[in-house]
C-alpha cells in the first residue's frame, strides 16, 4: 500500500506537461504557469494581460466561438466585468433576443439592441424610440415644373438620414434652352419618399442667381417626392416670375422620409 502510494506521488510530481490532451494527439486545453487558460493554443497569453482566456482555431477557414446557452426562451445570458468584486459593467441578453449593456454597480441599463433591430438608450424599451438607420449618399435634383425642356450645367445633391429625419442639401445651374411658363416652380428626385402630408416641412436657400431676387424659400407641401417654393408674401412662385430660364439655386431641405 505504501509503496503504491510512493509510486503515484512520484508519477505526480514528474508530470510536466501544462496541457489537457484530446485522444493522445494534441494540446486541448493549455494552463500556464501563470494561470492562464488557452482552448486550441499553447500560447494563451498573447496580449501580456494578467489573466487570459484565448480560443483559438488556426485550421482553413475554421472559426471560434464562445456560447452562452440558457436552459429556456426566457433565460438570461450574462458576460459581466468585475472591479475588485464589484459589479462594473455587463452585457446581458433578455431572452428575447434584446441586447443591454449596462455600467456602475448597479448595472444601470445604458445602451439596447432590440430584438426587432434599432438601438435605444438608458433604459428606453419603446422600438419606436430607437435609432433604427444611419446612411449618407447622393441625389439628382431636377426641374419638376416651371422650366420646360431644360438643360443643365449642374444637378446634384447630398444628403444626411438618421433615423426617419433626412437633409438633404442641393445644387441646380439650369443652361440655356429651358422655357420658363406659368406653373408653380418645382424640384424633385428627394433621396426619399415624404411621410405624411405635413406641409410645415422644408428648407431654406443658402445661394441663388436670376432665380427670384427678393427671396424665395421651398417646402414640401404635400408632394412626396419633391418640393416647390413660394414667395416671402407666401404666394407660389411660378416660372414666369424668374428672371431667366438660366439660374442657379442651392440649398438645403429637411423632412421626415416614409
């Protein structure tokens, strides 16, 4: 029995090996002298942390995971970042598919990532509250009405969307050839489509030559794509009320898009 128990405690202190081996054939998991722990890597501490945790999978394109796995649809899954034993931050799925991250001891909610997509701040559930789209591009402006026929030295167009909330900036240099006539003065191609019929949207002009002299301001109206102009004593402006068929407008309009 003794010399049993001699034998084991010799086998023991021999061991050398720092690896948890898979059938014989390879290091499965790797436990340094620093207590470092690798999953698929011998070398775990690769960004000189204190304590490391690296899976690793160098195989053709092979990939690594970690996962946390609930035993029903409502259980929480929960990565949490400790100071000296206390709560610090944490990212926590709700089940439901929504992501939170959250901060302090208390794990106050600070950020969510909806289940039906958007993200919404401090604690804030309601999906209509979440910013749902970011984009920036391009548009081509053009004379929907008040100048026949035109040819352009210029159409272009910017623009901004966050969420629902669009500006979009423009530039239009009209050349020679275009005929101005009697119907409200008109521009379109908006990047998109206006929600509702609120008639209070619009914009501003920020330059303009032989276009309307004493000022002219656009807005949306009720069209959805496009917007016209009106005169500061609030009457239409029209394409006979320009001074040429050859002007220059820039400026910049603001809406809600559909």
């Amino acid at each position: 029995m003794s010399r049993a128990r001699d034998k084991a405690n010799s086998t023991v202190s021999n061991f050398a090996s720092t690896g948890i081996d898979d059938n014989a054939d390879a290091n499965a998991i790797t436990i340094d002298s620093s207590e470092n722990v690798g999953i698929g890597a011998t070398d775990p501490n690769r960004g000189s942390h204190d304590r490391a945790l690296l899976v690793s999978n160098t195989g053709s394109g092979a990939r690594s995971a970690i996962e946390i796995e609930g035993n029903s649809s409502n259980a929480n899954g929960t990565v949490t970042f400790l100071n000296n034993g206390t709560s610090a931050a944490s990212i926590d799925n709700r089940g439901s598919g929504t992501l939170t991250f959250n901060t302090g001891s208390s794990l106050t909610e600070r950020l969510r990532i909806q289940a039906g997509g958007g993200i919404s701040f401090n604690g804030d559930t309601a999906s209509a509250n979440a910013l749902s789209d970011y984009e920036e591009g391009t548009w081509t402006v053009t004379v929907g009405s008040g100048i026949t026929n035109p040819s352009y030295n210029s159409q272009t167009g910017s623009y901004v969307k966050i969420g629902s909330l669009v500006i979009a900036s423009f530039n239009m240099d009209t050349a020679s050839g275009g005929t101005r006539n009697g119907d409200q003065m008109r521009f379109d191609g908006l990047p998109y489509a206006k929600k509702g019929s609120d008639p209070s949207e619009g914009g501003y002009i920020t330059y303009e030559a032989s276009f309307y002299s004493p000022g002219s301001m656009p807005y949306l109206g009720n069209s959805s794509s496009g917007f016209v102009f009106h005169k500061p004593d609030g009457n239409a402006l029209n394409g006979t009320a320009l001074s040429s068929a050859n002007f220059i407008c820039r400026g910049t309009i603001i809406y809600r898009a559909s």
